[in-house]
C-alpha cells in the first residue's frame, strides 16, 4: 500500500503544480487581455460609426425635413 500511496502524492503533487502555474500564468496575462480587448472593442466601434458631412444651406437636403415625403405607387 506504501507504493500506490507514492504514486497517488506524486499525481496529485504535479496536478497541483499544473493548476497553480496555469492560476498565476492567467493572472497575470488577464489585465493585458483586457486591454486589448477594449483596444478592439474600440476600433469596431469607430468602424461601425457613421460619419456625416454637413449639408450646404440653400441644398434640396437642407430643405428635404421641411416637406412631409409623398409616396407615389409604382
């Protein structure tokens, strides 16, 4: 019994060893991770944004709230 007992501490002892590198490896890498997730959150949103020019004062655009669109059947 003396030996299955060696063998069953020397897993458990490496299982261990494994789960506690693997905690600090993720803690340590979890703040630049975050920052570059934000950093590409970011630039999605920036792609995603539309930009409008201004439209001239006296265009047809300028004017086109003014009027209620008629809708004409085809």
């Amino acid at each position: 019994m003396g030996i299955e007992f060696g063998i069953a501490l020397v897993l458990f002892t490496a299982l261990l060893w494994v789960v506690v590198t693997f905690t600090i490896l993720s803690g340590i890498d979890r703040p630049e991770r975050k920052a570059r997730r934000q950093e590409r959150r970011a630039d999605r949103a920036e792609k995603r944004r539309i930009r409008y020019r201004p439209v001239a004062g006296g265009s047809r655009l300028a004017q086109r709230g003014k009027h209620p669109r008629i809708l004409h059947p085809h």
